[in-house]
C-alpha cells in the first residue's frame, strides 16, 4: 500500500494530463526503475534528468522507484517487484501516460505487462539487445551481479539472439557503488568506468563485437562518455536506447496504429482479470492456504 500511496502523491503533483493537452507533439512517459527512490535519491534524480535532457521537445519522462527496490538478487526478488511494476503500469495508463518503461534490463513482467493496457510497453533489456545486434554479430553483456547471467541468456534466447549473446559477465557490485559517480565524484566515476572495461575487455579479445551494459545503471555511467568503447567494441547506452524506442513506438502508433499483437503472443486481458490482479496486489492473498492460518 505504501507503493501506490507514493504513486498517488506523485501522480497528483503532475497538474498536465493527456485530457487537457492540445499540443498533438507533447508526450508523457512513465519509467520504472527498481530501484528505491529514497535510498538511492541521487542516482533517481540523475537518471530524471538525464533522461528529460535527452528527450524530444514535448515529451516529459517521469521516473519512479520501487521500496523494498529489488535488493536480493535472484527470481524471487524479481518477481515480486513485477508484480508491482505490472500494477503501477496499469495506474499510469489510467492516469493517462502515453507508454510505460520497465527500466530494469531483466524485464521481468514484460510480456504480463504488454498484455495488461493498450499503450506501448518498452522493456529496457530487449530494446538494447536488439538495438546492440545492428551494430555487430556476437553480443557481450556486463551485468551488475553474476546471480544475472542465466537470466540474460535466457532473455536472449526468448527475444531470438540467443545465438548472438555469447558473453556475459558480472561486475559483482552493488546500487550503492554507482552513488558517488552520479554525485559528481570524478574519481569514482573513473574508477567505475575502469571496472566496467576490466570486465567487458576479455570478452571482447575472445570476439564480442558489441558491449551492452545490463542494466540502466551502468549504462547511465558510460552514457555519459561520448564515442566509449572497449577496444574496438562500442559500448551501447540502454538508457537512451530504451527512452528513444518509447518515444518512436509512441509516435509510429500515433502514426500508422501498429500495436502489440493480440494474438495468442499478448492478448489483451480481460478487465475482470486487471481487477482480479490490481486486487491481489494492494491486499494479497485473501484466503489463507491452511485453516489454522486463520
């Protein structure tokens, strides 16, 4: 409850909805991050600014975060802050957001979500891959945290590059080590710049063509490094690649009406099952398993 009490404060503070706009350029895009938006404020408010400097002029990105953020790595952890991502992905399209960001490479929910509401739903991992795959054959990914790697390849095996993902690797660090960087610290950026090139340069010797760090923090960090490569591999950004594809798949909708498909890929939900899941979300479970758990 207190997630969406957090969305609702948030929410009532934006006084433009997409009712009262006459600009048909304006655009309004709601990004989830997993991380918390309290404990991690300096990072939140870079990426927020970061992310509204490089937009098209009209289109407004607001970030919000998760608590408890995604903290335990592993499947558990993710699936829990699904759930809550697909929730608060379903409160942005009725507070009238144009698409929805799920900016956490694992993508987890991405497909539920897809189904949920009817306007566009980017995944920060399956964007940056596929975008990663234009620019060479064999893909390496540098993650936060080695717990990732059966994820990622299991993420690319399901978005068809799973014979261009080669190599993936974790840097082993936490949020945390990222804050100094994004609060301007020049010697920790270096440092951190350093530790993604130490890992990313073997895989690049034994062939990988392109770098994509797994995760928007990372990429925040080397995206603010113009023309940076590991070697010769250039290194993708995932933030501006994933805010860049909202903002196309916004407007070519708005243009030709493509849409997800609503085949047996991603039929759309029934209103009675987005009650019965926004339901099970803000009060859990409401019959207990066993009697005595009464």
């Amino acid at each position: 409850m207190a997630t969406i009490k957090a969305l609702n404060s948030r929410f009532d503070e934006s006084k433009t909805t997409r009712d009262n706009e006459q600009d048909e350029g304006t655009m309004r895009i709601f990004w989830q991050s997993f991380i918390d938006a309290t404990a991690s404020a300096t990072y939140m408010h870079k990426l927020s600014d970061y992310l509204n400097g490089i937009a098209e002029p009209g289109t407004t990105v607001e970030v919000f975060g998760i608590s408890p953020p995604d903290r335990h790595f592993g499947r558990l952890a993710e699936f829990r802050c699904a759930a809550i991502a697909i929730d608060n992905g379903l409160e942005a399209e009725k507070r009238g957001y144009d698409a929805v960001v799920l900016g956490h490479f694992q993508d987890p929910g991405l497909f539920e979500l897809k189904s949920a509401v009817s306007i566009p739903v980017i995944g920060a991992g399956e964007v940056s891959m596929h975008y990663a795959a234009r620019f060479g054959r064999r893909l390496a990914l540098v993650t936060l945290d080695d717990v990732f790697q059966t994820w990622h390849y299991e993420q690319a095996d399901l978005y068809g590059l799973g014979d261009r993902v080669k190599h993936v690797v974790g840097m082993n660090c936490a949020p945390s080590d990222f804050s100094a960087a994004f609060a301007g610290d020049d010697e920790a950026r270096k440092r951190m710049l350093a530790a993604f090139s130490a890992c990313a340069e073997p895989l690049v010797r034994d062939g990988a063509d392109v770098v994509v760090p797994a995760g928007i923090l990372p990429g925040l960090l080397v995206g603010g490094e113009y023309g940076f490569k590991v070697l010769h591999a250039p290194v993708v950004n995932p933030a501006a690649v994933t805010l860049k594809s909202a903002e196309m798949d916004v407007r070519l909708r708005k243009l030709n009406g493509i849409d997800v498909s609503r085949g047996p890929f991603c039929s759309l939900a029934t209103s009675e099952a987005v009650k019965d899941f926004r339901s099970f979300v803000a009060h859990g479970r409401q019959t207990p398993l066993f009697s005595d758990d009464v």
